[in-house]
C-alpha cells in the first residue's frame, strides 16, 4: 500500500512539472488544488528542491509523504489505567509448601542417644457403612426444593437427572468400640487430642519365652468391637436437571414415625462391624502403647432416579384458593396470579456412606542412638532484624 501510494505522488509531482510551462494562472490553480494535502515532510531543503524543479522543467522525484485529512475526525486518546515504573510482585503465601527435609551425609553427622517411642507394628483396617437414625432407626429423607430455573410439567412426574450431591454438616464423632488384644490387659488412655481422631491405650502382655529365646514378638489377635460415628446436622444438596430446567433440592435426614409422618432428626448414625486382625507385640512382656488413627470419609452412593412434580395453585388477591391443592405457597398480589409448589422425590432413597481408615501401631518406648545432624537449624523468622542478638554457647 505504501509503494501504490509513492507511485502516485510520482506521477502528481511529475505532471505538476510538465504543467508549470502552461503558465501562472494554471499553476495557481494546480497549487490550490493541491493545498488540502499537507506534506509529513515540508521543510526548507524539500521546498529548495521543488522550485528548482518547477524552474528547470527536469524530472524528479519528491519524497514527499501526503495524506489527505480534509474531513477526517481527530479523537483523543486518553489513558485508561495508570502507568508505574516500579512494580513488585504481590507477596501473597502459596497455597501448597514443603515441610523440613535436612539432607546431612555421614561427614556431618553424629550419633545421638534419645528416647522415644518404636513402632514395633502397624496394621490398618479400611471399611464402610451405611447410615442409620438415631438408636439405629431406618433413615429416611425430607426433601425441600429450593431453586426450580425452567418450566416443569403441571401435571405428573418429570424426571431429574442428579448432576451432584454436595455434603454439608458440622461435625463427624467418632467413638471407638471395645478393645481387647488376646487376654491381656487394655487400659484406655484419656484422649486428649483436639481433633477427637487419636484414641491410645495400655496394654500390658505375659511374657512368651518360646518367642522370647528366639528374639522374635509374639503374634496376637487385636478385636474391635462397637466402633461408631456420629454425623452432626447434616443437610444434602442435590443439584440436577429436566431437560433445560435446573433443579436444587435440600434432603434433610428423618425418621418415619408410626403415623407414617416423616420428622426430621439433627444426626445420623454408622455402626460398624467388629474389626479384627493380627498384630506383632513384644514378647518379653514389656507394656505396649496402643494407638489407633481415624481418618474419614463421607458420600453417597448412585442416585439412579429421581422425580419433580409441580402442582399450580391459583389465588386470589385475598389470598383465598380458587382451586383445590395441597400446597402451600406465601402470595403476594395486586392481581389474580399462579404459582407452583413442587414435590421432589427419589423413590429408591439415598445411600448415605461413611468411609473410615483406621491405623493401628503397637508403640514400645525405647533408647535408641541414631545418626544425626546436630548443626540443624529451623527457618528464622527475623521480626526485629539486627536489633536482637542471641548468642551462641562461648559467645559474647
């Protein structure tokens, strides 16, 4: 575009040359037709080498870079944000981090004596249940829609397809069962641990001197029996779709009473069955720390079919049903008008499962020596920069 544009100038320029010897006149006129265009480039050398080209009549060629700009609107730009020179990155924390993992070899290390607790063994028991009521009942579901986008059929059962179930409650107690290891003594350990997912005992076994003489633990059986979990006000939200409509519905956990009535209960239960393994304990006797680790998980399981039905209740402006129905919808009005009350169900009901992983170590406290790096140091937060000075041993 550039060149086309130059190559027109060219042949502007060379017929204003040839058109210089026609006369005066004609060459005021050319140049009055011309005056629109303003050069990029009108400077004194440029203007010099003009009028020695009109006066010679040679060719030449102007360089000269015109654009016409009669009517064309000049907007001015504004800037929309503001420009800085100096910019640092926003120093927010990561989400994720890595924990202390010293490296040391054995030139820098030195054996060091401590006392702790060995894990002498360690199994871990991976099960599940099914919610129950309270006292064991069979649990049912209320269901309340709360978020009905699209139109529903009026009359009969749509069916919903359940996109996603989201789990909501406020706590998940866990009480261990009964304990017992062969027939030696379990003393439980008063839990003191916050999260109510740690639970520890005593455990005190005779003496096997058939292992003993062999350097080897003894092989015993490790039962639990009565392990629960209490599930606190829990609420189901199930999100879902008929066709284009999108649909949320709240399921609220109930008990059926002997009227048929559904009511609504704050918990739910899970009962487990008796868990049962080997475990490896010393058999010199000494007393064992038994220490068992909860960890949990709460789901539900395929909802196959669920159904939406609408019912449209019309009233008047006094509030009065024009038509008989059993629902129950707060209207406001200053007009006849409808509205609808929706009944979700899921015939088949929902599996509510709780998943628990729980670890058992048999602990034994011990004097070790272990190789060690005595030079560690943790990361040093300095608040106060170089204004507190701790020295160390021999330091001033």
């Amino acid at each position: 575009m550039q060149d086309l544009r130059k190559n027109k100038r060219k042949i502007n320029n060379k017929q204003m040359c040839e058109i210089s010897n026609i006369g005066e006149q004609e060459v005021r006129a050319v140049e009055e037709l011309d005056r629109g265009c303003k050069c990029n480039n009108q400077n004194m050398e440029q203007q010099q080498k003009n009028n020695k080209c009109h006066d010679k009549h040679e060719k030449c060629e102007l360089e000269c870079h015109c654009e016409c700009k009669k009517h064309e609107k000049v907007e001015k730009c504004e800037e929309c944000e503001v420009i800085s020179e100096s910019c640092t990155v926003n120093p927010c924390r990561e989400e994720c981090c890595n924990g202390i993992s010293p490296s040391y070899s054995t030139r820098n290390a030195s054996p060091v004596a401590i006392e702790t607790n060995r894990i002498f063994d360690s199994i871990q028991f991976r099960t599940f249940t099914d919610a129950t009521g309270p006292n064991g009942q069979t649990l049912f579901f209320d269901f309340d829609v709360v978020s009905v986008r699209g139109n529903v059929p009026s009359r009969g059962l749509a069916k919903v397809t359940v996109d996603e179930v989201c789990v909501n409650f406020s706590s998940i107690d866990i009480t261990p069962g009964d304990i017992t290891v062969d027939d030696f003594v379990v003393t439980p350990i008063e839990n003191d641990s916050p999260c109510d997912t740690v639970f520890e005992s005593l455990v005190c076994p005779i003496r096997n001197a058939t292992c003993c003489a062999r350097n080897m633990g003894q092989n015993v059986l490790f039962r639990e029996r009565g392990l629960n979990a209490t599930v606190n006000d829990l609420v189901l939200e199930i999100r879902g779709h008929c066709g284009c409509t999108k649909i949320v519905a709240l399921a609220y956990p109930a008990i059926r009473r002997s009227n048929g009535q559904l009511c609504r209960v704050d918990s739910v239960e899970f009962r487990f069955n008796t868990l049962a393994s080997n475990l490896c304990v010393p058999s010199s006797g000494r007393t064992v720390t038994l220490r068992q680790n909860y960890l949990n998980n709460l789901t539900v399981d395929c909802i196959s079919n669920a159904f939406i039905s609408a019912e449209d209740c019309n009233f008047d402006c006094n509030g009065n049903i024009r038509h008989d129905c059993d629902c129950d919808c707060d209207c406001d009005c200053d007009d006849d008008f409808g509205c609808d009350c929706f009944d979700f169900t899921i015939p088949s009901g929902i599996d509510l499962i709780l998943c628990i992983e729980e670890t058992v170590s048999a602990l034994i406290g011990d004097q070790v020596v272990v190789l060690a790096d005595t030079g560690f140091e943790p990361r040093v937060v300095d608040t106060f920069a170089n204004v507190c000075r701790f020295p160390g041993c021999g330091e001033e």
